[in-house]
C-alpha cells in the first residue's frame, strides 16, 4: 500500500497554475484515487472487526444461556451473591459458570466474589475473576471482587495433629471479614440486606435463585428461621423424589443458604475463630430457630479437594442428586411451612402412621402408607444402612432433623425415623397399628 501511494504521489504535478478549475482538473484523478484505495481497506478492517465480534457473542450466548428456564425471579435488590474462593481456580471457574448460566442477567442481583489470598496471592484465580467481570459487563450483571490478604498467623498453632488449625481459622476469618464488608453499604455499594452465599466448589439449579425468591418474605418475616438453605444432607436419589416439597429442620444445612443481615449482626460480635459451620449448628445460636430445607437439593458440591477432605464426600455427598425440572414457585402455597401449619401436618400425619416393631421392616416388609421406624438411642448404624442417609450427628442433633425427627419419601409415602425414646409432641400421641 505505501508503495503504491508513493506512485500516486509522484504522479501529481510539481507546480499548479492558480485557480478552482487548474487545481480541480489536475489533483482530482490522484486524490479520487488515493480515497478508494482508503475506502478498500477501512472496509476489510470493518468486516474482520464485525466478523470477531459476531463470534464473540455467539460464544457468550452458548455459555450463558440457560438450559432450562420456567420462570425468571423477580429478586429484590437488597439480595446479593457472595461467593468464596481460595486457590482452586478450576473449581471456582465451574462455579462461576453455574452461577453466570442460571442468573437472570440483571444488574439488580450483584455478584460478590471474596477471593482468600491470607497465604499468598493465586494469579489464576486473579486471571479467571477478570475474565468473568469482563463478561459480567456484556451481560449486565453487576460483579464485584475483593481479595482477603490481611495475615493473622502470630496466634495460630496446628498444636492437634488430625486437624490444619491454620487453614480453618483462615476459613472463618475470611467469612467474618467478606460478609461484614458485603453488609456494609459504604463497601459493597448496596443496601444489602440479605445474602445467598456458595462457595467454589457448588453448581447451581436453574430454580435456586427462584427457591431464595420465593422464601425472603417467610425467612425476613417469621421469627422462628435462623435461614434458608438450598442444600439436603439425605438427598441421594432414592430420597429426592418431589421437587416441590420442602422441609422445617433443627440442623443446619449450609452448603448454599441465605444470611439476612439482622442475623450477621446477632452474630458478628461473637464468630468464632474455626469451625463457623459447626458452631452455628449449636443451640447458643440457633435459639431453637430452623431452617428451611428442599427435599432435593438446589446445589450440588463438588467438592472433593479441599480443606476438609471429609470421608462422606464419595460415599454421601458427591451423591446427593440436584433438581433438574424446576418448579414455578409462584403457583406454590407454601403456608404449609409456617410454624404451626408445619407441626400440624408433619405431626398429624405421623400420628396415622404404621409403626414398625423392627426398622428392618423397612425393607423386608414394605408398607402401602407412612411408617415410622424406630431406632437405637446414640446408634443409626442399622438404620442409615437401610435407608442411605447420614448416620452422624453434631452435638447430638442429627441431619435434617425437626423436632427428633427424620422424615424421607420411602415407598411412595413418607417413613418417619425417630429413636426409642422419643416422645410425641403433645397432642399428637401415636395412634397408627403396629407392625407386624
């Protein structure tokens, strides 16, 4: 090109007599010339810029677009998602996705990502958390990030073998410090007044944002829920059948839950030092309060390295199937949850229930109605064998239970498993044959 404006330029006349027609007539044919030859290549660099960009967001399309959608949330902007990560990238990068497919594209639903850089900073996690706020851009989606580098290792020993002391104070620490800053508007920029948290190793399902929705008035509005989770200890496949059903429970699920911030300040000034998740199933902070819990599950976690490394994750937890349909929450009469409408129909039907003299009977003699089925007390061995769910406890209290009890679909009704020395709430004293 640059030769061939040399040619058009040496062309032109070295001296040009005055006037508009001597100017017109001898500058005209090289200037019209040297124009279109501009014109030609402004617009092959016009149509590679279009072509990149059509690429581009048919690639975006493909990420994002979810594979099932019934029904957008319409979601307050007072809620937003925080979610924390530390150094698996790979991991936060299928979260992310997740999360990213199922959002409904709004700015009025911020994402907040708490990276923990207490030990050192991780470049790809850095590099994987600019690539989303780079899409969340295009997509309308507001997306925040901030790093936890503060060190607060002078106090710290790893003075019991079995455990990392270090590791698990940075994980409450960085809980602490992430949630008092997404509650704080100077901070985050929003009256956040509730908060979905996750965490780097949890895929979403297309409803969760609507089961949050759909659960803000009862959890902002009634005194007995401590939260919402999304998660369901027992939910393996065999018992996480009804979408739609949904459960009061003692125990607290975590593993994707909704924080309100009159909770965050009751407990802020006393968050302990490890072990955020066990403390919070303790008495001195739930106060009796429950959780809301589906029946199946609205997260799964994936979550085999970390931390933890618990044992259940392969026999339990990687196992625990999530909703794949989705529900309209909107056509829903949740009423049945509030406090005493729940106790009314969880109690009133276990009253009518058959009792099994041998939890065995669960499985060699299976009943056409609800059952109850008993076991030892301090010993679920038997009886999580049989059924598939979680055998341990914390402080006493078993997973997903309400009031000493464990209720799970079991042959197209419900079994309801309590210990032999349970005792019925007043007014609802077994009545239902014994078998057999």
């Amino acid at each position: 090109m640059e030769n061939r404006l040399k040619e058009h330029s040496s062309a032109q006349p070295t001296s040009q007599t005055p006037g508009r027609g001597n100017l017109v007539q001898t500058s005209s044919p090289s200037n019209k010339s040297t124009w279109r030859l501009c014109a030609v290549w402004v617009a092959r660099f016009l149509v590679i810029i279009l072509f990149i960009l059509s690429k581009a967001k048919l690639v975006i399309i493909e990420e994002t677009s979810p594979t099932h959608t019934i029904q957008q949330p319409s979601i307050p902007s007072s809620t937003a998602v925080l979610l924390f990560t530390h150094s698996r990238h790979d991991y936060l990068n299928r979260s992310l996705t997740s999360l990213f497919t199922h959002h409904p594209q709004t700015s009025e639903l911020p994402i907040f990502v708490s990276k923990d850089q207490q030990d050192k900073e991780y470049p790809n996690v850095d590099k994987l958390v600019a690539e989303f706020s780079r899409r969340a851009a295009l997509q309308g989606i507001t997306f925040k990030s901030w790093s936890h580098a503060k060190c607060y290792e002078d106090d710290v020993t790893n003075d019991e073998a079995f455990i990392d002391n270090i590791a698990y104070r940075r994980i409450s620490r960085h809980y602490k410090w992430a949630l008092s800053r997404i509650f704080d508007p100077a901070i985050s920029g929003f009256d956040v007044r509730r908060v979905v948290i996750l965490e780097d190793d949890i895929e979403i399902a297309s409803d969760m944002l609507n089961y949050f929705v759909a659960f803000t008035p009862m959890l902002e509005n009634d005194p007995s829920l401590f939260c919402v989770s999304a998660w369901n200890d027992n939910g393996i496949p065999d018992l996480a059948l009804n979408e739609s059903q949904f459960h009061r429970t003692d125990f607290f699920p975590g593993l994707g839950w909704m924080l309100t911030r009159k909770l965050w300040t009751e407990l802020k000034p006393k968050w302990p030092l490890m072990f955020w998740d066990d403390w919070l199933r303790h008495e001195e902070q739930t106060k009796g309060r429950h959780c809301i819990r589906p029946e199946v599950s609205r997260t799964a976690n994936f979550g085999e390295k970390g931390v933890s490394q618990s044992f259940h994750f392969q026999k339990h937890v990687s196992r625990v199937t999530v909703a794949k349909n989705g529900v309209n929450f909107s056509q829903l009469n949740l009423s049945y949850l509030e406090p005493e409408e729940y106790d009314n129909m969880l109690f009133g039907r276990m009253k009518k229930a058959k009792r099994l003299r041998f939890s065995n009977y669960l499985t060699s003699r299976p009943q056409d109605c609800d059952v109850i089925a008993f076991y030892p007390d301090n010993n679920m061995e038997a009886i999580s064998r049989r059924t598939g769910i979680m055998g341990d406890h914390r402080n006493g209290m078993r997973r997903t239970s309400y009031k000493g009890v464990i209720v799970i679909p079991w042959n197209g009704h419900w079994a309801f498993l309590v210990s032999r020395s349970w005792k019925a709430p007043e007014g609802f004293d077994l009545e239902g044959e014994e078998c057999c």
